[in-house]
C-alpha cells in the first residue's frame, strides 16, 4: 500500500479533482516527502562527520605546535 498524505488528497477532491488524479498527486508528495526526509538524516549524520574530523584535525594541529 503506498503512503498517501490524506489532507492533500481531501483538498484536491474538495477543488474539483477526480478521485484517481487527486489519489495520485497525493501519493507523489508523500513519496517526495519521504526523500526529503532520507535526505535530512543524511546531511545530520554528513554534519556528525565534518565536526569530527574537525576536531581531531585541530587536535593533532595544537598537539603538534605544542611539542
């Protein structure tokens, strides 16, 4: 069964559209909807990444000026 976002799909009805197109056009947003989320989890965790080695390149750049 594929996600669909109900209020979308209520609007659409309610705006003249036929029951097939509004159901689909609602299903797409949702699946767009999805991606956009993967691709927020991906970029936190890319974030994660970047701060890290951040830190440990500022690490080894004072442990070398300090010895």
């Amino acid at each position: 069964m594929t996600t669909m976002i109900t209020e979308l799909y209520d609007a659409l009805k309610d705006a003249g559209a036929n029951e097939e197109k509004a159901r689909k056009a609602a299903e797409t947003v949702a699946a767009y909807e999805n991606r956009f989320a993967k691709i927020d989890n991906d970029l936190t965790l890319l974030k994660w990444m970047v701060g890290f080695n951040l830190a440990a390149t500022v690490a080894v750049i004072f442990m070398q000026l300090h010895h």
